[in-house]
C-alpha cells in the first residue's frame, strides 16, 4: 500500500464533507481527518501538498482546484535561490515562474522579506523541530541526535535553500533578508528551549544560557554542512560521511555540557 493511501483517503473525505474538490480543502482539515498534526503531514508530504494531489490523482480522482499563490511563490522562489543563488530572485521572477502578479505577492507575502520567511519555513528545519518538540526524546543524548537529523535533512534537502539564506543572514545581519531571522528564529530559540530545559533542569545539561547551548549543538554541525560543498573536491581522500561527522559532534557536546557524557562504547565508525 502507497505510504500516502491513509492520507488520501482522509483528504477525500474532508472534500466529501465540505463539498470541495480536495485542493481547496485546507492542510490543517486533511490532517485532522487524518488523526495527525500538521507538520507532521507536512513532513509526510515532504513540505509540499503537490505529492498528495500527485496521489489523489493516481487513485482516479481529479484533485481540482489549482495551488495557491502562497504555495506556487514558495516553491518558485525556492528553485530560484537553489538554482541561482538568492541575488537572483525578485518578485518579477518568482510572479513570472509561479504564473502570479507582483502585486498578488505583496498581498500575500508583504513583500520579498516576507517571501523569504516563507520559503524558509517551508523548506528549513522550523516545522520539524516543532515536531520533535511536541514528541519529547527520552535521553539528553537522543535529543542532541534528533536535532542534528532535522537540520541535516534541512540542509540536504531538494531544493537546497537553507544554507544560502542562512549564510545571507550571518553575512549581513542588517540587510533586509535578515528580517526573516524575526520571525523564524525565536520560533526555533523557543523549540530550543523547550528541548534542553528540561535536561537542565534534570542536572543532565549544565545551566547555561540557551544561546550557548544552542550555538554549541549546532554550530560545528552548520558550519560543516555550509562548508562541505566547497572542501570535499579539494580535501585529498575526501570528507568523512555526514553521519560519521554528526556524531563525532554530538559526542563533542555532550562532552562539553552534559554532566554526565556517554561512554566510548557508543562511538561509530566512519
């Protein structure tokens, strides 16, 4: 059984009950049909309900409708930055691509800062680590891995966006793609939060500032995803694999934060 026929079958169903075709049926009413979260359907469908409407149609049924603006800009802006870096998109771009007006993304959007936050949103780690949020893990340890699948996954995720906006970001905090950092990062600063407090709390992390504990956990991981394109034709034998490198740094933070790190028995081989 195709992994999306549960989800097929519920987004029928709300169409049914609203009597709409099911791409006017909004996300948020297919997953409470389904019995699931947004963002988790969202992750199901891979951050973009055009793989259930692929779906509903391979089950004979004509989804209707046409996605919204909302959804077209995104996904239009996002293979801009991924294809030709983010000096290339414009609202005359993404209009033209995603088959809108300029003045519908104002609309919708706010403008191409607003653009961007949703493009992030859509295609970065944000939904995820609500996720993991709403879904504790167990141990301090299976936290830090949880975290660095989500922004591994963010990272190499087609279409690649996450780092070029992020590298925007850093590299010129007061250009005006940083005010997508307003709206995304307190989100992600307050997952964080939720996340490793308890683990404080506990005496399992010691008590640091959550920047600290953040920047710790993941900026070696960033900075080796963002730099990895560049070093792996030049490094002679090539880099390790990104798994084997991920827990090299999560052994690494346990070791500088957690009270009590993990034994050496737990180290993986490249």
């Amino acid at each position: 059984m195709d992994v999306l026929d549960d989800l097929v079958n519920a987004a029928l169903r709300a169409a049914r009950d609203r009597g709409q075709d099911v791409a006017m049926v909004p996300l948020p009413a297919i997953a409470a049909e389904a019995g699931v979260s947004r963002s988790t359907l969202l992750r199901r469908l891979g951050g973009s309900r055009a793989a259930l409407d692929d779906a509903v149609r391979r089950a004979g049924v004509d989804p209707g409708g046409r996605p919204s603006v909302w959804e077209r800009a995104t996904d239009a802006a996002a293979l801009i930055i991924s294809e030709r870096g983010l000096g290339a998109l414009t609202l005359e771009r993404v209009a033209e691509n995603a088959e809108c007006s300029v003045p519908s993304l104002h609309t919708v959007f706010g403008g191409r800062d607003g653009m961007l936050a949703a493009v992030f949103e859509r295609h970065g780690p944000v939904i995820e680590l609500e996720e993991l949020a709403a879904e504790l893990p167990e141990s301090l340890e299976e936290t830090v891995r949880a975290l660095h699948r989500i922004f591994i996954r963010a990272f190499q995720r087609e279409p690649r966006v996450v780092a070029g906006l992020l590298s925007e970001v850093m590299a010129r905090p007061k250009a005006p793609v940083a005010e997508m950092s307003r709206t995304t990062f307190p989100r992600m600063f307050r997952v964080f939060s939720e996340l490793l407090l308890p683990h404080v709390h506990a005496g399992r992390l010691r008590d640091l500032p959550i920047p600290l504990l953040v920047q710790q956990l993941i900026g070696p991981l960033m900075a080796h995803l963002m730099l990895r394109p560049t070093l792996e034709p030049v490094v002679p034998g090539g880099l390790p694999p990104v798994d084997f490198a991920s827990e090299e740094f999560v052994r690494m933070y346990l070791r500088a934060v957690a009270v009590e790190p993990p034994s050496e028995s737990t180290r993986i081989s490249p």
